[in-house]
C-alpha cells in the first residue's frame, strides 16, 4: 500500500521540508491540540507556524467563515469589499502609522514583496538593508533580502541588498558588549555602510524578532537608533510583523514598540497569525508611500470576502479576551521554566525570548559550535511525548521554536515544559 509519504514524494518538490523520519498528517485540532491520522493526540506549541494564533477550530471564527461562504466566498478587489473595509479599518487604527492604508495579499512573502515594491518605487532606488540572520519570505525579492543561507537558494537579486549587524545579541564580534555598546556599535557599522553607497537607499526592511533566525533579538531601542541614522537620509523603515504581531510578544502589540522611541515604522507588514489558519497577509504603510504607485494594480485572491470575515473575528476575540495579556503572563512563566531546565543542561546554549514567542538554542557541549543534530532528536522526541514544537535559527536549525497559541492556559504551558525537560534531559 502506497503511504502519504510517498505519494507526497511522487508529486511535491524534494525541497518542499517535513518535520520528522515518519512525517506526521494533522487531521483536526480544537484548543491548543491537534489530531494525527492515527488518532494520536499532541500538544500544539507550534500552531502551523505562528499562525494558529488563537485556538484550533475557534467558533467565532469557523462560524464567521461560513456564513461568509454561506453568502458570497469571492468577489475580487475590483468590487467593494465589506468585510475588508472592516478589517483594514480595524488594522489601521491598531497599526499606530498615521494616515494609514492598507493593502492585503495571501500571504507574509507576498506582504514583504509588496512593501518593497512601495520602497524602491518611493525612494527610486533598488538598494535595501537588511538584518543579518533575517527570514522575510520565498519570493524572488524577498529571498534576495534574506540573510540566513539556510532559506537562501540563489543569490541572484533584483535587488542591491545591504546586511546590518544587530538582529542576533548572543553571537558575533559585538557579543562581547553591553547593551549600550552593542547599540552604538551596530549603528556605527549601519552609518559604514551606508558611507559606503551610492544614491538614496530605499528602505531598512527588519524583524523585530527575528523568527526563522530562531527567536534572536537586539536590545530595546536599536531600531530607535537605527531610525535616527535612516531618517537623516530620508530612508524608510519597514517593520516585518508578520511573526510578531498582534500581542505574540506579551509586552506590545507590535514588534516596533520596543523601540518605540523611534515612534511607529514607515510600514508594517503582517500575515500569520491574524487568519488564524486562513490565508492573509497585507501591508500597512502612510498614504504617501503607499499611493505612490502609479500603475493599475488589483488582487484578485488578497482580501478574500472569507478570510476578511474569519480576520474580523479572529482580532475581535483576540482583543476582547486580552491574549497579548496572556502571552505575557503564561510566555512569562513558561520562559522563567525553561530557563530553570536549561540552566542545568550542558547542550542548552540559551533560552530567549518574549511571551509566547520563545527559542531554546542548542549547542554541542564540548566544542559550543551549534547542534541542529540535537535539535532534530529533541524534535522527535518532543513528539513521542506528544509535545509539537518547531526548529530554526542561522546556524542549521539549532533551535527549538516554541510559539503556541495565544489562549495557551498555565496548565498547558506546564504540561508542554516537562514534556521539552524529559526530551532534553533524555540526550
């Protein structure tokens, strides 16, 4: 009998990655669980890549998706949209950009490339920085301005993409330094290069955590200080959100506002988490910026009747159950319990993070160089013990990615904690 697996292989491209030897086939999920094929069932502190943000097969949002369904599912931006006038307008206020649009695409790739084409049609300039370490999609453009080989298939770019330190604290030549040093640091690096260009850079496109790159982060106020650089030669900044917004982090709704000395970035972009498993992503930026484009332009599948409607639900649950709340204080005492295992484990390097949005690095003890052979194991484990986590990180994915969805109660945190302690402690 031909299994899944090798059906999935006959017709899928080899790099199209699964977790797991004996890959897994998720049938259903309720709460902050999922169902395999062969009844088994797990602890989700993965949620589809950040994108189950609230709860598997939440009500309010699986009953706005089919009444929507149930009246029209597709339209096309050529039409007016209710239900995405309701979620743009909803976004705009949340976003903090003043005088805002917004423009929705399918997906966080899509997001990033639109945003830098608003950038370098703005600015007239094909030149972009970015962050060491960084992850910002699989388009062709969006590849060309990721700095994580890793996700880096070709270096061909239609792009002249410049890398700034300052993404990752816990490793390379400003380590070594206080927060303030590290800051100063990596704007004087940021002010070398840009000495070093030719014509007006477009845009700094920046995680606020860097999420493939394995939950890394810079002190509070780097992008503040960034901004002063950027700002003095007219260079926008654009805000990759699509990890670590709506209330992920627990202290902010948005990534930026840890460094929101800086005030609120030229654009944001998003996806994820605000479908909760329905395909949107968009783009955020001033009506100058973004009305700068002048082609026609239209979306056929971006701002879908359906996915508006479950975005609408899905952020009205989010904000009238306080889940940014609730990242905070269960991301908080989740953070503090694997801080507490891996203080006494040899091949935990570090346990980072914000809310619900944390990494544990892994290392080998004796040489400290990164072990993604022991991520992997623990990743198996995990699973045995009906635990689901994710993998990532610049250095061949030796990190454990822990981001459940935002209703995750202190029990289930708990229960997710000694299921990770038993993998770790068993290498």
């Amino acid at each position: 009998m031909t299994t899944l697996h090798q059906r999935h292989r006959a017709v899928l491209p080899d790099w199209l990655a699964l977790y797991y030897a004996q890959p897994l086939e998720i049938t259903h999920g309720e709460g902050r669980h999922v169902w395999d094929a062969d009844g088994n069932r797990y602890l989700d502190f993965f949620g589809g890549i950040l994108t189950t943000m609230t709860a598997h097969a939440l009500p309010e949002v699986t009953k706005a998706v089919a009444e929507q369904a149930g009246r029209i599912i597709h339209s096309s931006t050529l039409y007016l949209d209710r239900p995405m006038v309701e979620l743009a307008e909803r976004i705009a206020a949340l976003s903090g950009i003043p005088d805002a649009r917004v423009f929705f695409t399918t997906s966080g790739t899509e997001a990033n490339d639109a945003a830098l084409l608003l950038a370098t049609t703005y600015r007239r300039s094909n030149q972009i920085l970015a962050m060491r370490n960084s992850y910002h999609g699989r388009s062709f453009s969006a590849v060309s301005i990721t700095g994580n080989k890793s996700w880096s298939p070709t270096s061909l770019s239609p792009l002249q993409t410049l890398y700034v330190h300052g993404g990752v604290r816990g490793r390379g030549p400003f380590a070594h330094l206080s927060d303030g040093e590290f800051i100063a640091a990596c704007v004087a690096d940021l002010e070398d290069i840009l000495g070093q260009t030719r014509g007006g850079v477009a845009a700094l496109i920046a995680e606020p955590v860097q999420g493939v790159g394995g939950f890394t982060s810079p002190p509070d106020g780097l992008y503040a200080a960034f901004r002063e650089v950027l700002d003095a030669h007219g260079i926008l900044w654009i805000s990759d959100e699509v990890q670590t917004g709506w209330g992920r982090t627990g202290d902010h709704f948005w990534g930026w506002q840890a460094h929101a000395a800086a005030g609120p970035p030229d654009m944001l972009t998003f996806a994820k988490g605000i479908g909760n498993g329905m395909s949107i992503g968009g783009v955020v930026a001033r009506a100058e910026v973004m009305n700068c484009l002048d082609a026609n332009s239209i979306s056929t599948f971006g701002g879908s009747p359906v996915t508006m409607a479950a975005g609408v639900a899905n952020l009205s649950y989010l904000l009238e159950h306080d889940l940014q709340g609730n990242a905070r204080r269960v991301g908080g005492l989740l953070l503090e319990r694997l801080r507490a295992i891996g203080a006494g484990l040899d091949h935990v390097r570090e346990v980072r993070g914000r809310g619900l949005m944390i990494g544990v690095e892994l290392a080998d003890p004796s040489t400290g160089r990164a072990a993604p052979e022991l991520a992997s194991a623990v990743l198996e484990s995990t699973r045995e013990g009906g635990l689901l986590i994710g993998k990532g990180g610049g250095h061949d994915s030796s990190v454990l990615r822990i981001a459940p969805p935002l209703s995750l109660t202190v029990a289930e945190a708990e229960e997710g904690a000694s299921v990770l302690e038993r993998a770790l402690r068993t290498l």
